[in-house]
C-alpha cells in the first residue's frame, strides 16, 4: 500500500461529506437568503427571524434526502470494507 493509495482513499472520504452535505447547506443558504431580502426590504431587523425557517427548510431536506444519503454512506462503507483484506499484504 502506498501513500497515494491513502491520499486517494481520503480524497473519496472528504469528497463523499461534501456531497452528503451540500444540498443541505444549499437549502439553507437559499433560504437565508430569501430571508434576508424580506428583512431588508421591510426593515425589520430581527436577528432571530432566520433561525426557524432555516430549522424547518433543513429537517425537511434531511427527511427527503435521508435514504439516498443513507445510500451514499452505505455505498461508501462496503467499499472500504471490500478493500480492507487487499491492505493486508
């Protein structure tokens, strides 16, 4: 096994979190956003005003995307897992 090998194998881990969690994190800057150009455009400046439709927008998402992250994650598991027998040599 070689250092690549090892570097590739974090690649693949740190690139799966960024697809796991970018629709998450795209949802709610859009809302964030929404959120913010109502509060700018009728002058109401409460901090806590985009706390909860940023609650609701990111529960609803992780309900939609819930099983096909799961399959990503179980994806991703049984392939290292597969490999673990070839980093025995």
């Amino acid at each position: 096994m070689s250092i690549g090998y090892l570097v590739t194998l974090m690649r693949g881990a740190v690139f799966q979190v960024f697809v796991l969690c970018a629709p998450i994190l795209g949802a709610a800057l859009i809302i964030g956003l929404i959120v913010a150009i109502f509060q700018a455009t009728t002058s109401i400046q409460e901090q806590t005003l985009t706390f909860l439709p940023k609650l609701l927008v990111i529960l609803g998402m992780l309900a939609l995307l819930s099983s096909w992250m799961f399959a990503m994650m179980r994806g991703y598991t049984f392939n290292l897992f597969s490999i673990i027998p070839s980093l025995a040599d």
